[in-house]
C-alpha cells in the first residue's frame, strides 16, 4: 500500500522559497506498535518460536535474505492448510484491523500538528512510515490513515487472494531507499527506467531536506537510517520497550554517525518523554526552518 507523494512545483531556482515543510519518519514494528510478524502468527495459530527457529532460522543460515524467508515460510504454511483456512488478503487485513499501538500512537499526528499550530508556524509536517513488516497488515491497521505514504514488505497473491510470493522486500540499507524518496520527493526510478542521483540535487530543490526529517526506529534495521539522517543533519531518535534500554544497547552497536539524539520508551502519551522529544524536534527544526528564511530575506 502505498499513497502518491506531491512533487514540487517547477520554479525557478532564483525565485523559489526555502522549503517550509518537514517530515517525521516512524519505522513500525517495535517502534509504533509491537512486533507485527509475532501477532500475525499466534492470529494464526502458528507457535512463534517454531516458526522462528524451525522453520526461518535455517533459510538465513543459508543466505536467505530476512524477508525472503519469512515471505517463504508463510507462502509454505498457506499451502498445507485446507482450502477454507489459507493466509489470504482478507487475513491479513483482519488483522491489521485489530492490532492495538503503542501507548499514545493514536492521534499523535493530531497532537505534533496541533503543536505547530499553536506556535504560529506556516510550516507543513507530513507522516510517513518506512518498515520491514507487511504494509498488507500495517495499511489497515487505525492508524494508517494518518500517513501520507506507508513502504514495507508486501506479498503477492494468486486469483483467490491467497498469498504466493513476496513481491516486495525491505532490507535494513533499502529503507535508506525511500527516506531519500521522502527528501527529494521523487520515484527512485521513473516509468522510463531512468533513476535519478539525489546528491545531485541541490538542498533548495528538495522536497524536504534530510535536515528537516525526524526519522524514529527501535534498533538495529534503522541504523542505516539514523546514519542517513545524522549526515543530512536531522533528528533521530531511538525507541526501546519495556522500562530501561538496556536491550536496546546491547543489541544495536552504533558508530558516532549513527547515534541517535536521544532514546526513549514506546510511550507517545503526552507526558511521555518520547513525546517531549518529538515536540522538541519540531520546535528545532521550526526554528531552523525560520532562521533560514530570514537569512535568505537578507
């Protein structure tokens, strides 16, 4: 599932304002809602922990790539399943119907506008997610609605509607992919085939510089993401679950230009300090944005 991103208007570059739009980026599982793969499987009746270590842990010793493999496995448990019990779209939709967030995630997008709003900022703030989970599931769950767009895995599926292959994978360096896609508001490849090389863009011509993007992911599948943003000079930040993040740590080994600005629970009710964090992001990156304009002014 996915929603057509705008493009800049054509102006020229000695006339066109300076961008007054930002972005925040969320990566899903374990950032926005719980594990995806793991809820889908028990909505399945499918032990979590045989299929994980039975069933897709041998592939990946092999080479297989991440979602590949799950893809793969669940396209094999579909097909012993009787005629009237296959994983199909309608399943997975279902599903996603009934998967509940994190604490606060619902009208989060309301309560950052909203905050804009009362700073008096001409500023647009656009939503998108970047996953490794099945946009098939996360495209319906309630919050979908508030993205503009929604990349991830998704499946493929026969006349029935019954899921055959995957069709469209989301590696940790692919989700880099469609964050630049965010920034320079352009289809990594046209329909002619031609792709387009986005460090050839000037920063004025970006739909919204990676300096105006808050980008949020919970480990290790972000990394790249964080480094992206860290050299584009905007906001990362990082989510842990539970109480400490101390899971967190050990599992993601970071250099200095993958750091994240800060890292906090998956926790997005107003008192948290998620989302104080993302409050203090907009207020930066607003005042960035106004700091630009009147030096252009002048």
């Amino acid at each position: 599932m996915s929603f057509t991103a705008q493009t800049p208007k054509d102006t020229s570059p000695s006339t066109k304002p300076l961008c007054n739009r930002m972005a925040m980026v969320f990566d899903f599982d374990d950032t926005l809602a719980p594990d995806t793969l793991d809820g889908l499987l028990t909505y399945l009746d499918i032990d979590v922990q045989d299929f994980r270590q039975q069933r897709v842990r041998p592939l990946l010793e092999e080479g297989w790539d991440k979602a590949a493999a799950r893809c793969y496995c669940l396209v094999q448990e579909s097909q012993r399943r009787s005629p009237d019990n296959k994983i199909t779209r309608e399943a997975l939709a279902a599903f996603g119907q009934q998967i509940q967030p994190f604490p606060g995630v619902e009208g989060l997008c309301d309560r950052l506008r909203q905050r804009l709003h009362e700073m008096n900022h001409d500023i647009e703030l656009e939503f998108y997610i970047i996953t490794g989970g099945f946009v098939d599931i996360i495209g319906h769950t309630a919050v979908a609605p508030s993205f503009k767009r929604i990349w991830g895995c998704e499946f493929a599926y026969n006349e029935q509607d019954e899921i055959v292959f995957l069709k469209r994978s989301m590696s940790h360096t692919e989700k880099t992919r469609y964050l630049l896609q965010v920034s320079s508001g352009q289809e990594q490849v046209n329909k002619d085939g031609y792709a387009f090389a986005y460090r050839d863009i000037p920063e004025r011509e970006l739909y919204i510089p990676l300096s105006q993007v808050v980008y949020v992911g919970d480990g290790t599948s972000d990394v790249p993401c964080f480094s992206l943003v860290h050299d584009g000079r905007g906001i990362a930040i990082g989510v842990y679950k539970g109480d400490e993040p101390d899971e967190w740590g050990h599992e993601v080994q970071v250099s200095r230009s993958q750091r994240v600005s800060n890292l906090a629970a998956a926790n997005y009710q107003d008192d948290s300090e998620m989302m104080r964090s993302l409050y203090l992001a907009v207020e930066a990156i607003c005042k960035q944005i106004e700091l630009r304009q009147l030096s252009a002014r002048e």
